[in-house]
C-alpha cells in the first residue's frame, strides 16, 4: 500500500510532467506545420497537443492508482465533486470506450464481450468496455481496478444496466445517484430524492475513501466544477462568431477534460487556455474550416470512428458543424451550479441534463441554439445505440423544420460500432443534404 | 443391399438424402437444389434412390430441415439434433460443431457421447450465412470455383468491416471502386464472415475439436478464415452437406 | 372485445379508463379509485398505420407497436395515459405519444425508483404515490379514502396469491399453457374482481399437493411478455410446458413477500412497491436476481431455461450473459430466443424451440 501509493505519488509528480512535457515538445513541432495544402480546414488548433498531454497524464496516473488512493469509475453526468473532494481517482469508462472507438478498437472488444453472452443490441460503449475488462485490453495501457462503481441516471438507465454488470465482474460496491426524469419542472420531492441520494452517496464514499468530508472541500471543487462548466460554454459560445473559429468535431474531442477532469484546477486552467486560443482566432477571423458557408447543427453522440471522413467531406462543401447537442450538454448543466450549496444545486443541476429531459424541453433547446449559433439545417445522427438520445428524433426533425425552420437531416448509425454503420450510404445521404442548400 | 433407412434434408437451398445400409454405411445419396414444392420434390427423389438401391418403399424415412414436418417422414427432427448425430456417427466424438448453411448457421455444442449440450442459430437476417458469401461472391464477380486460388493469392486482407449483408455489399463496391485488389477484398469478405460465425459459437471449451459441416464447409478459404478466427483447427466432416441428412436417416435406423 | 368491455364498466359502474403503459406500477391505487387499468403490451404483430415510423426501428417493438396502435386509434376511448418509469424508452413514449395529433388526454406519471431499497428511495416512493393519487382524484374529481384503498391492497394481495399458487403449483395444475396465460394475461385489463373470479376458477383446476399432472419437459421462461402467445401450444406440441414464469408481464409482478401490516394504507403500498420480484427494470443488482431465479428454477424442477426477450431491450439484454454464467455452471441448459412481437413464430424460431426441446428430452433419456 505505501510503495503503491508512493509510486503513484511519483508519477503524479514527477514522471508524469516530465514525460508529458517531453512529449508535448515534440508534438507541439508537429503542431508548427501548419495544414496540409488544400485541406479544407483551417489552421490545426494549437491547444490540442496540450489537450492529448493532459488525458495522457490523466491515463497515466491511472495506471499507478489503484492501491494508492481509492479508485472510482464513474458515468459521465455522475455528480463526481463529492468524489473528488474525498480523493477518489475517477475512471470515465465511456471517455475510454470513445478513446477505442476512435481506434476502430471496437469490433474487436465488442466480440469478446459478445462471446460471453452479451448481445450486439447493447449500447456499443458498454460492448466496448465490458470487451476491454475481459480481455484486458486498452489503449492506455492499464486502467486501474475500481474500488467504487458510481452511477448516475441522468443519461441513461442503460448505464444502471451496464454498471450492475461491472459490480458483479468487480464485485465491489455501486453506488447509484437515480434522477427522475424530468417533465416539464422538476419536483420538488423529485429534488429531495437526489438530495438523499448525495448523502446516502457521501456516507459510503467516505467508508471507501476511508476519511470524513470536509465542507470546505466540498464547495472548493464544486466551485472549480462550475467554474470549469462555464469556461466550457464560454469556449463553445465562440462558435456563434461567423465564422466559427472551431468545428463543432473539434468540440467532440475537447470535451474530454469536462467530463473526466471536471472540479480540477487542471481541467480550468486548460479551457483557459483554449478560450484564449478560440477568442485570438475570432478576433482574425480564423475558421475551423477555410471557407464556412452553411452552418449545421448536430445531435446526438458523434460517430467517433468517422469523425475525420465526416468533418472532412462537410468542410469540403463548406459545412461546418458550430454547435452540437452533446458538447452542450456539459455547459448547459453548469448554469444551475451553486457553489455555495454544493449538494442541493448538484441535486437541480445533475437532474436538469438533457437526456433527462421530456422532449419539449429538448426541442425548446435545439430551437434556441438553432437561434444563437445561426445554424442552417441539422444533423441528427439517429445512434442504434443510444436509445433516450433517439426516441423523438423523427419527431424533432419535423417540429425543428415546422416551428424553428431549421431543415433536418436524419442519420442511421451507430457512435462506436462501424459494423452497424454503412460508410457509403451514410455519405450519400449527407452529399444529398448538402446540395439541398445549394 | 439394400437400404434400411433413410434421411432427408429438406434445406432451404438444397435438399439433400442419403440411404443406409444395415452397417450404418451410406449406400446412396443425393444433393439437389431445394424446389419451392418441397413434398413433391421428395416423392420424385427418394423413388429414384430407392429404385438405385432396390430399397423398398416401407423403409422408414426421418427428415430434418426447414421443410421436416412437409415431407411425409415417419420422424421429424430438428437440423440441430441430426447434425449432431450425423456428425458423432462420422467422428465418434464431442466438439463443437460449426454448420454454415445457405440461410442459417449454427453452432452444436457436442458431449463426448454425441448429445446436443448447447446451441446457437444466426439472427434471421443473413449475416453470418452462406448468403452472405453468395451476395457479395456475385458483386465481386467472381466464380465459386476460383475462389480457394484468389484467396491464396491476396497479399494482405483488405477489412470489411460491416457484418450486415447490404452494407457489406455497398462497402465491397466502393473498395473495387477505390481500385482495392479483388483477392484482398475476398480474403476480407471470408474473415468478415468468419468473425460473425465466430462470435455466434461464442467461448469454446477448452481443448476439444472443431468440425465444419454444411455447404460452406466445401470452400477452403471459409475453412482457414473460421480457423483463423476461433483460434484453432478446422476439421471438415465428409460429405459435409450431407450430415443433417445422415443424422436424420440413424433417427429412424 | 376488450374495447366492448371498457364501454361496459364506464357505463355501468362510472369507472374510468387509463391506458397503462409497460411494466410496474401501484395498481391498487387505480382500484381503490375505481380506474380500470387496460395495458398497452403491444399489441403484436408488425407495427402498421401512420404512427409506425415514429421510432426507428431499432427501438423495442413493445414501444413501437404501442405508438403505432395508439396513433391508430387504438386507446381512443380511454380517459388518459399512465407512464410508469420502466425503461428510457417507455418514458420517451411519455411525451411522444401526448404529442400524437389532436391528442389531449392527461399523461400521468410514476416514477420507480431504481436500485432497490434504499431509505431514500422509501421517501420517494412515498411522494410518486401522493403525487398519482392527486392526479387520478383529479381525474376522477374523488379523492383517495383510506378505507378503499385497504379494500384495494387486500384484493390485490388475494389476487396475487391465486396468482402466486397458479405459477406455483403449475405441475399438479390441469390446464395448458395457453389456457393458462390467457387467464392471467387478461388480468391486464379486467377489473380486478372479475379477474379473481377468473382465477379462482382456474384454481379449482390444482390437483392435491404431491400429485404431478404435468409430465412433458418443464422449462423456465424469462422474458418481457409472451408473445406471441402461441409459444405456448408451440411448446405443448414438442412435449414441453412452462413450470416456471419469469416474464416481467406476469410473474415478475406476483408479490410473493409478507407485506408488514402499517396502520397507514399509503404506507403498506409504499413497501409492496419494494416487494416484487427482481426486475432488471427495477435494477436490484444482478447477484439478486440471479439467486431469484436460481430459486425459482430449483423449486419447479425446471430442466432447461428459455430466455424469450424483446429484440433491442437493453434492461433484459445486459442479464443474459449473467443468466447464461449461472445456469451453465449448473448444468442447466439455456435457450436464448428473441421476439419483436410477431403475430406468428417464424420457422426459425420454432426450430430452435424445438432442437432444444430434444436437447432435454435426450437428457431426461440418458
Ligand atoms: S451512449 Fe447513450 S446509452 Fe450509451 S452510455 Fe451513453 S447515454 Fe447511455
Ligand atoms: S421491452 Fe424493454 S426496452 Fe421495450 S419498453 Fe419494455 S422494458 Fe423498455
């Protein structure tokens, strides 16, 4: 335990900024280059080498962590200040599971979860995870066994689902914060059951943790937290400028720091840096891509192997994607944050998520971002595997073109399986999209 | 001799039969491509083997297939079963056995006396079938036959990522269209298949054979790929199209 | 004739009609204020009309169907919709299908909790029910009396011990599976006291403890709902019957649990939604459920499980791997079918019924 936590302490300290520095050196040569001559984006951000060394380390740590300091994984929308002010390291498994899809590592992690019964139907970030744990399999090299399985329902229940399994593989503890789904307002016995939940959640964490919150803790990460929302929204507001000075794709990658290291100093001072970068390139009228002519909308997860042949063929015909449902998401929650009342405002904030929403509330949503990035039409990726996010698609597509005029293009696909997607089809249908505008 | 019993297998695709002889042996047998009128079919067949066999006409008939219960056999059994026996008659011993039919696959899990342990079918749609092989044989247009000679002579795999037959169709035509090696794409299209057989055989015990039955079976490259795939050594069964028939005639023996 | 049936108990006893969408849900609440549920389980068969394609079809079909049918028409006279929280599906369905065109009956909602117990999730409950019972007096423009909602938990619970002893006792029962599903299914939307004279009568059909009337091969079933029901006379004609229930329609809401007697009415109902089954719905964890079922397996005798579950129900889908581990180191076989509500099996599945049927039967042999 004390070699363990030493060694873990050694990396946080000292290998990790050395190598990352190393690392970042190199990369941020590369970064110089400039792009390629007629590609159809603009000037590669520079902020991305600091981006990959920050999730590297992040990795990297976990690979040191468990026996060193209490280890949690947690959903994405899981209201992990509480953690984090007890020093758990948290583990975002769907973060990895998108880290493989990008790879194109999901076919294969995905059969060995199948070969043990489970079927294809599931969501492909569960089929890649569960893959990844049997096979002991990943692109980070290791990550670190979980003291706590901590799991919120605000996106999903599939993830209630998918992380009863992981407690059953683990066998250790799950912790479940259940938010109600919101119809239209948010209860107030619904607001209380949260509220119970979050104590009940602090008692057990502090047993693992082995050691008593402290309340000032408490609201210096949330006040991180939602400081760290905010600069989020800032960074995705710049993509209201004409042009947008980043790519809506852009967006789907630097999400990262929000959702694994929200509530860390880390997380903040790289957004800054980022906000800074997104305002030095609208003040120069710096795109994402080199010429914006039609503005979309995108909703839903984003095909992550795909992500370069998307953006690529739009950027080609002068698309650009400026704001994303997804990315939002994270901004959007940090507008109810209180840091003053780290509990009760986790208990509005954490339930107030758009997946958790009635479709209403989401189509008042997509109709307001449609108006403040001035889009002109929308994708909405229909995800086979992400079933909240796509029951009401074909109903948003034809209010959105009925009551905001916003013209909607529905995609089948899947975000991380590229068996359930067809490459070609998926192309042509977007191309005939693209020359609707024309 | 003549025979003293008979099977049936009235497949989607093919309707297959084979007589025995009082050894067990099978004195006569017959593959043909399945007519929609599948009762018809049998009747005309089996009274040209058993004139071939001067097999009388009360000699009991067991069937299995799509169309068991429509061809007036004495006993129907399911594909699974007789395949099982079929193939314990030919090896006598357990494994897993793979068939990979026109339409369906399936996967036998066999105890080391020939019983059924476990099983599973593909989904209704084709992947994982010999239509899936067929489909995109034909976009390819490549024959049948040269398949084993391409196949063997692709440098490297080009990946087929879909599992679905319509989109591996669209897929496949644009890799042509992207100037990709014909036999890479074919050696591509045997993994894509095998991957999506493999997946339904789900774990294997350990140790234990694998045998290969079924149309699919007679192609060479779909053996290696399944090899491949599952990780171990492919034995196909003799007479591989003919084991659910063979399987249907020992119900009845 | 279940349309003819509702007509009937509005004209004659007042009572009004809400249409129930999929799974749990505190029923004795709706009896004690004269509401007849009528659940939307489908109904089968490919979903058709203009309401067909307002989910992709990779949704479940119990969900897709009951859009389509509700958009067709099909719950045109009921007085207004109840969601319970089952799945991220069905609380979709919550503001799709208000949104159908020209419809404007009230949707009301209840909310399970997921997880289990948990003191917290007491609490909750405890508020879901003020809430419904608020909104179904407004419905009714009664208010809730204490005395029938007692009236209401005790006509339950003696509905679910017939129900209970039915399932229970199903090898010394003379009936078939057909006829005995449709006896219980019809419990979906009878009142229940017509539903309990129904029962009683199929309860006369028990043979005396110890003597076996059942003899084919005995199989535990799992699933959402039976459908198509013809599974069953499937099954009947290889040699097989259900001696154990699982289906999350039918024998995953037969509370078998002592329910601790509270001077409050509200309160015992706020305890019974903690008493049902494992559901994985409901999300108890896997290990509970997996020792249920182990359970439910050991004391039926069954020989062989049968996983008969909904295409694209992940709530289902996430337990077969689990279910699959713990009845194979048992050495009992399992059978994984899945159903998209068809009005007929295919060949296929009929097939598979079938292989596994012999599989067992071979076993029982050797
Ligand atoms: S992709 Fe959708 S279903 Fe899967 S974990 Fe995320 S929110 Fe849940
Ligand atoms: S079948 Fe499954 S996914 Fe569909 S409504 Fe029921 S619980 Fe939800």
């Amino acid at each position: 335990m004390i070699t363990r936590r030493l060694q873990y302490e050694l990396v946080k300290r000292l290998a990790a900024p050395l190598l990352v520095q190393l690392q970042g050196a190199s990369k941020r040569l590369k970064g110089r280059q400039g792009p390629r001559p007629g590609s159809p984006f603009g000037p590669p951000l520079k902020s991305v080498a600091l981006l990959k060394d920050l999730m590297t380390r992040h990795y990297l740590e976990g690979r040191y962590a468990d026996g060193a300091v209490p280890v949690a994984w947690v959903t994405s929308g899981f209201p992990v200040e509480i953690l984090r002010a007890l020093g758990f390291f948290s583990i975002y498994p769907e973060n990895h599971a998108a880290l493989c899809g990008v790879q194109r590592l999901t076919p294969e992690l995905s059969d060995a979860a199948e070969r043990v019964g489970h079927s294809r139907s599931l969501c492909s970030y569960a089929r890649t995870d569960m893959g990844a744990v049997l096979l002991e399999k990943t692109p980070v090299g290791r990550l670190p066994r979980p003291d706590l399985l901590a799991c919120c329902t605000n996106i999903c229940q599939t993830v209630l689902y998918w992380y009863r399994c992981l407690a059953d593989h683990f066998k250790v503890p799950l912790v479940l914060i259940d938010t109600p789904f919101v119809y239209g307002e948010s209860q107030e016995h619904h607001q209380q059951y949260v509220r119970d939940q979050l104590e009940e959640l602090l008692s057990v964490a502090e047993r693992i943790g082995g050691r008593r919150h402290s309340s000032e803790e408490l609201v210096r990460v949330a006040r991180l937290s939602h400081e760290g929302t905010l600069l989020w929204g800032e960074c995705l507001a710049e993509s209201t400028n004409r042009p947008a000075p980043w790519t809506g794709f852009d967006g789907f990658f630097h999400i990262a720091p929000i959702v694994t290291l929200r509530g860390s100093e880390e997380c903040n001072a790289y957004y800054r840096h980022l906000l800074d970068e997104l305002r030095h390139r609208v003040r120069h009228g710096v795109g994402g891509i080199k010429e914006e002519r039609y503005r979309l909308m995108w909703d839903n997860l984003p095909i992550w192997y795909n992500v370069r042949d998307m953006s690529t063929l739009l950027a080609e015909n002068r698309f650009n994607i400026v704001v994303t449902t997804y990315t939002n998401a994270w901004a959007e929650a940090g507008k109810r944050m209180d840091p003053t009342d780290p509990v009760g405002s986790a208990a509005r904030s954490y339930t107030h998520i758009i997946l958790n929403e009635d479709l209403d509330r989401r189509l008042e949503l997509m109709t307001r971002l449609a108006r403040e990035y001035h889009v002109d039409g929308a994708l909405l990726h229909s995800d086979r595997s992400c079933k909240p996010y796509s029951i009401g698609q074909v109903d948003l597509k034809d209010r959105l073109a009925r009551e905001a005029q916003v013209r909607a293009l529905l995609l089948e696909a899947d975000h991380n399986d590229p068996r359930a997607y067809s490459t070609e089809q998926g192309n042509t249908r977007l191309q005939a999209f693209m020359e609707s505008f024309a | 001799m003549s025979g003293v019993a008979i099977g049936v297998d009235a497949g989607s695709t093919t309707w297959k039969a084979v007589i025995l002889d009082d050894q067990g042996q099978v004195l006569a047998s017959r593959v043909a491509p399945a007519e929609p009128l599948v009762d018809q079919q049998t009747r005309v067949e089996l009274a040209r083997l058993r004139e071939r066999t001067s097999t009388s006409s009360d000699v009991p008939v067991g069937a299995t297939g799509y169309g068991r219960k429509r061809v007036g056999a004495q006993r129907a059994i399911t594909e699974i079963t007789c395949h099982a026996r079929g193939a314990f008659h030919i090896t006598g011993a357990g494994g897993v056995l793979v068939d990979v039919g026109g339409q369906d696959s399936k996967i036998i899990h066999m105890g080391p006396d020939g019983s059924v342990l476990d099983f599973a079918m593909n989904d209704k749609c084709a992947a994982g079938t010999g239509r899936f092989l067929e489909v995109l044989l034909g976009r390819l247009q490549v024959a049948w036959e040269d398949v084993p000679a391409l196949v063997a002579s692709a440098r490297s795999a080009v990946s087929v990522s879909s599992t679905c037959t319509v989109f591996a169709e669209s897929e496949v035509i644009s890799l042509v269209a992207e100037g990709e090696p014909v036999e890479g794409i074919l050696k591509g299209v045997h993994q894509s298949l095998a991957s999506r057989v493999a997946g339904l055989a789900g774990l294997l015990p350990p140790g234990g054979a694998v045998y290969m039955s079924g149309g699919v079976a007679l192609g060479r490259a779909m053996v290696d790929a399944l090899a491949a795939a599952l990780g171990r050594p492919v034995t196909v069964l003799a007479e591989p199209q003919l084991v659910g028939a063979l399987g249907a005639a020992l119900s009845v023996r | 004739m279940r349309a003819e049936y509702m007509r009937e108990q509005k004209r004659s006893h007042g009572r009004k009609v809400l249409a129930v969408l999929p799974i749990q849900y505190p029923k004795e609440l709706l009896t004690a204020m004269n509401v007849l549920s009528m659940e939307l389980w489908g109904p089968p068969g490919a979903p058709r009309g203009p309401g067909a394609s307002r989910l992709q079809a990779y949704v479940c079909s119990v969900a897709r169907n009951a859009v389509a049918f509700v958009q067709a028409g099909g719950a045109a006279e009921v007085d207004a919709f109840l969601y319970p929280h089952a799945c991220d599906s069905i609380q979709g369905l919550a503001t799709l299908i208000p949104d159908l065109g020209g419809e404007d009956k009230p949707a009301l909602h209840y909310l399970n909790p997921k997880g289990g117990y948990r003191p917290s999730s007491r609490r909750f409950v405890a508020g879901e029910l003020r809430r419904l019972a608020a909104d179904l007096a407004e419905l009714t423009g009664e208010p809730l009396s204490a005395d029938r909602l007692s009236w209401a938990l005790d006509l339950h619970r003696e509905i679910d011990r017939l129900r209970a002893r039915l399932l229970d006792g199903r090898a010394r029962l003379d009936m078939t599976d057909s006829d005995l599903y449709a006896v219980l299914r019809r419990g979906e939307w009878l009142w229940p006291e017509d539903h309990l004279a129904e029962l009683k009568l199929a309860a006369s059909r028990l043979a005396p403890m110890g003597e076996v009337v059942q003899r084919g091969v005995g199989l535990l079933l799992s699933g959402i709902v039976p459908e198509p029901m013809s599974i069953f006379d499937e099954l009947s004609s290889m040699g097989a019957y259900v001696a154990a229930d699982d289906y999350a329609a039918v024998g995953r809401r037969v509370v078998r649990k002592q329910l601790l007697a509270s001077e409050d009415p509200m309160d015992t109902l706020a305890w019974l939604m903690f008493a049902y089954p494992p559901c994985p719905t409901r999300s108890t964890s896997l290990g509970q459920r997996m020792d249920y079922l182990d359970r439910l397996a050991t004391r039926s005798s069954a020989e062989g499980v049968i996983i008969h579950t909904v295409k694209f129900c992940e709530p289902e889908l996430f337990d077969v791997a689990g279910i699959k581990e713990r009845f194979g180191a048992r050495g009992l076989p399992v059978l994984f079918l899945e159903s998209e509500l068809e009005a007929e099996l295919s060949g296929q599945t009929i097939t598979r019924l079938e292989a596994f049927v012999e599989l067992l039967t071979q076993r029982r042999k050797s």
